[in-house]
C-alpha cells in the first residue's frame, strides 16, 4: 500500500461511486479543490487507486481556532474498506495541516461514518443536521496537538 498526493481530478470516481452514486461526475467536484492550499491525498493498492480524502483551508464559523483544515470527500472503495487505508490517508494529512500552522481538522460527518471518525480520534459537536439529498451528519473536530 502506497499513500500519494493526487490531483483533484483523481478523486472524482471514487467520490462518485462512494459518495454521490446518484449524480453526475459534475457534482464531485467540491469548492476549494483546486485552492493552492487544498491538498488530496490517495491509497493505491498494486497501483490501483482505492481510498480518498481531501483538505481545505477553511475555518468552521463555530470552532474558535483561527487556522484550521476541512477534510471532505473521504472514501475507500468497499473491497478495501477496514483494512486501515483511511486511517493512514489521515496519519499523512495531519503532519501536512501542522506544516501549514493549523492545529485542528474538521469535517461535516455522515452520521454513518461517525464510528469510524470517533476511532480516529475526531469529537462530534452540536446537534445532528440535514445535508438535503444526502441526510444526516454531525460537525467533527480534531486538534492535532
Ligand atoms: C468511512 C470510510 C471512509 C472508512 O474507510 P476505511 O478505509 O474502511 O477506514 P479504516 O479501515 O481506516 O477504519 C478505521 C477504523 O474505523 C472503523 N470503521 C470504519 N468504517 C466505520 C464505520 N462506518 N462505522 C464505525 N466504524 C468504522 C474500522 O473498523 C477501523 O477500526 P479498527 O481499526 O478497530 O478495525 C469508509 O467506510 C467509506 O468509504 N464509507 C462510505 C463513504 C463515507 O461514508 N465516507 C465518509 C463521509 S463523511
């Protein structure tokens, strides 16, 4: 298993398949992917491209850190899910946020995945929320350190 930076582009299958399976590969693209400050990282296992994330520069109007990362757009294809790729997309990308002086990383989690953000670490905030045509989620924190 390798762990790269990839171009947004890459990303835009798996999110597609994992994340927005009923719209076109248009609506995979999120704002801020190609901000300077953006970052994606990728797993390929053989060479073979199988788990997402991406990191914006983007502060939450309720979390009080002044410099802080987004993460969105996390995936891993099912065949490859629960072997760790995910969590080691993240070991990668929180050294990176650090470099960039910012000490806390969030995301709007579906509620769905929040099990696994709690293993890695992230706290739920606030109460649950809609995203329409997605449903529920929960905002998540981490501070790193
Ligand atoms: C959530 C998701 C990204 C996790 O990816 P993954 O590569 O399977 O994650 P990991 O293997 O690194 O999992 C780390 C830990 O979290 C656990 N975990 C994984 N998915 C979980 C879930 N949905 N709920 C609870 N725990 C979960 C794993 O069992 C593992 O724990 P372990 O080390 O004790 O076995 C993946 O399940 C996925 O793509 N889901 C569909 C898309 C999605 O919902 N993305 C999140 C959008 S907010």
């Amino acid at each position: 298993m390798k762990v790269l930076r990839i171009n947004a582009i890459d990303t835009y299958p798996i999110r597609q398949q994992m994340l927005r399976p009923d719209s076109p590969i248009d609506k995979c693209k999120f704002d801020g992917d190609e901000e300077d400050q953006t970052f994606h990282l990728g797993a390929f296992m053989d060479n073979k491209l199988v788990s997402v994330a991406s990191f914006y520069f983007e502060k939450h109007p309720d979390l009080e850190e002044p410099f802080q990362f987004r993460l969105r757009g996390m995936a891993t294809l099912p065949d490859y899910q629960h072997k760790g790729l995910s969590t080691e997309l993240l070991k990668m990308a929180f050294p990176i946020i650090k470099q960039n002086f910012c000490h806390l990383c969030w995301c709007n989690a579906r509620v769905s995945a929040t099990g696994f953000y709690q293993k890695v670490g992230f706290e739920k905030v606030g109460e649950e929320f809609d995203i329409p045509g997605i449903g529920p989620h929960l905002l998540m924190f981490k501070k790193l350190g």
